[in-house]
C-alpha cells in the first residue's frame, strides 16, 4: 500500500501543468529587471537616423574637408606600424627578405584561384590518379636504391694526359638526359607551360607578315608575343642578320589548359589529313613540339570568326612545345594521351 501511494503522488506531481507567470512585473529588490518591462521601454529613442532631415545647402556647400585638413594644428595618429615588403631581392644573405608570392603581404599577391578550367579539373581529379596508378612502383621501408651507372664516361688508360682530367660526356650526343626519378604523389607529370612559335621568313622583305603573324598567335594564345631577329644571314631561307623574322608567345597558368584544350577538341579534329604526333617525339626531357600548318591555323575559333581580318595568304604556321615536368618522353607520351593529344606510329625500340 505503501508503494502505491508513494506512486501516486509521484504521478500527481509530473502530471501536474507546469506554471508559469501571466505578466513579467519587474522585480521589487531593484536587483533585475527584464527586458520586456514596460520601465525598460523609457531608454529606447523614439526617432531613427532614417527620420532625420538631411543636411541643408548651405552646410554642404560650406563642407571643405582640405581647408578643414590644414587649419588642424597637428597631424592625425598613425593607424600603427605598416609592414611593406622589400621592393627587390638583394640576395640570401640580405637580413630583410621578400615574402613568398601565397602571402598576402608579398608583392605579387594573387588571390585565387577560385574556380580551375575544365581540362585543370580533370587533371587533378582524373587524370593525375590515373598516371599514379599506372607508374607507380613501391619500394618498402628500408629496401636500398637501385644503383644508378655512371653517367660520364671516365678516361681509361695509362696516359699522364687522363690524370685529373674532367670525365668524359655520354656517348652519342653532348647532352645528359634527366635522371629518371620514381612515380609518387609528389612527382606526378603535368604540364608546366606551352610555347608557341611562329617562324615567318618573308617578313624579312615585308613587314607586313610579321604584323599578321604577331596578330594571329596573340588571339589565339591570349598572350603577348615576343618578336626575334635573326642571329646569322642565311641565303637558302633569305634570311639577313639583325632582320625580326619571327614571333614567339609563352603561356602559362589558365590561358594554358585553356589552349591546349582549344587544340585538342576544336583544332585537330578538322584536319583531315594529319595522323598525330611522332609516337617518337621528344627531347628525352619531358617537352613535346608538334607543327600545324597554315590551314590548321586558320581552324582555331579566334580566327575562324574572323578570318576576313586577316589576309588569307599571310596567316602563318607554328610550332608548338608543350613543356612537361617529366623526365622522359614515355611519361610526356602518357600524360598527353590522357589529355587527348593523338599519336601515330608504334613502338620499338623506343620505350
């Protein structure tokens, strides 16, 4: 009976609505007083700053803030100490060095990027992982480096001649190759920068076609173009020391992948009888060149919708150089593949 009752007044206490006051009255003791007093209502003002009346004419014609700037007696307090970059690099040792170009007190600050191009976007979410995948090779922690061969030849002999001489250059040219590194997240090939240049011998004899050349690479680029003269005179080409024969424009950044993205899907295609590139193109550095004559030229939207602005005779072909940062043309030829750029021909010898 006496759990019974106990549970009963347990239930009558929880059932029970709970209470609460009709009208908030502000407190006695002067201790508190709630925000929906009518007391509290007196502190409010009554206008607004929309209310007010706007100044007369005599006021703002009157309103002169350079007399009011020199009748002030002392100068205004400084905001605190600016900090401003160093204008030049005077070397590593120099105590006062320039910020990097991602910190927004440098220089050459550019905030961004906030949206990629589309070719850019498929890169890092496509493309790149593909690549890894299919390159990568896994070493285990404390597997040692493969040994790499001596890349200069030494002189072998007795002579007195080979004593302290310089190591000879690789056999077959007078360049050494890259070292071949190892595939990982941090050395992924991509695509650094594209050169396009345009070699226009007639315009040695008339200016004229350097302009029209100078015109078409920059509306197709998007990019100033840098015009060269001509080192030697060269009779076969009609070519004469000191003479602008050609123009060249360097693309970096947005303007790149928008470029190369022009080529592949709007360029190419048109023509009908090119194959590709030489599945053997290559420096044995990473870049990649191509030519396009001057009917493919004409093929790029800049000037397709405006071809009658350019004299149909001078519009000039280019080379173009897609500099990569691979190390050999196996991984450049991997990397545009994915990108689209076409190739002809098969492997043999060349890997």
């Amino acid at each position: 009976m006496a759990l019974r009752e106990s549970g009963r007044q347990w239930l009558s206490v929880f059932s029970k609505p709970a209470v609460r006051p009709t009208s908030l009255a502000p407190n006695t003791n002067g201790q508190r007083r709630w925000a929906t007093t009518r007391s509290h209502f007196k502190d409010l003002e009554s206008n607004s700053s929309f209310n007010t009346p706007p100044a007369s004419a005599d006021v703002i014609k009157g309103y002169n803030p350079i007399a009011r700037s020199a009748a002030r007696k002392g100068q205004l307090p400084r905001s605190g100490y600016q900090y401003r970059s160093p204008k030049h690099y005077r070397g590593p040792l120099h105590p006062h060095q320039p910020p990097p170009k991602s910190d927004p007190a440098s220089r050459e600050f550019i905030p961004g990027p906030f949206t990629y191009p589309r070719l850019e976007q498929t890169y890092h979410s496509t493309i790149a992982h593909d690549i890894l995948a299919m390159e990568y090779v896994h070493f285990p922690p404390g597997q040692a480096s493969p040994d790499h061969t001596q890349r200069l030849r030494r002189w072998e002999g007795d002579s007195p001649y080979f004593a302290n001489r310089s190591p000879r250059m690789p056999r077959g040219g007078r360049r050494l190759k890259l070292v071949k590194r190892p595939t990982t997240f941090r050395t992924i090939p991509k695509v650094e920068r594209v050169t396009v240049h345009s070699f226009v011998p007639a315009a040695a004899d008339d200016s004229a076609f350097l302009h029209v050349a100078g015109m078409a690479i920059q509306a197709i680029t998007g990019v100033r173009v840098e015009s060269h003269q001509s080192k030697r005179s060269v009779s076969q080409w009609g070519l004469r020391a000191g003479k602008y024969v050609a123009v060249t424009a360097d693309i970096t950044g947005e303007d790149m992948y928008d470029f190369i993205s022009k080529t592949v899907h709007m360029v190419l295609p048109k023509i009908k009888d090119w194959k590709g590139i030489s599945v053997v193109s290559g420096d044995h550095s990473g870049n990649v060149s191509f030519g396009l004559k001057p009917e493919a030229v004409a093929f790029y939207p800049e000037i397709e919708v405006n071809y009658d602005m350019y004299p149909a005779k001078m519009i000039p072909g280019c080379h173009i150089t897609i500099h990569t940062s691979a190390t050999t043309d196996k991984q450049a030829r991997n990397l545009l593949s994915a990108i689209g750029m076409p190739y002809e021909g098969t492997l043999k010898r060349y890997t």
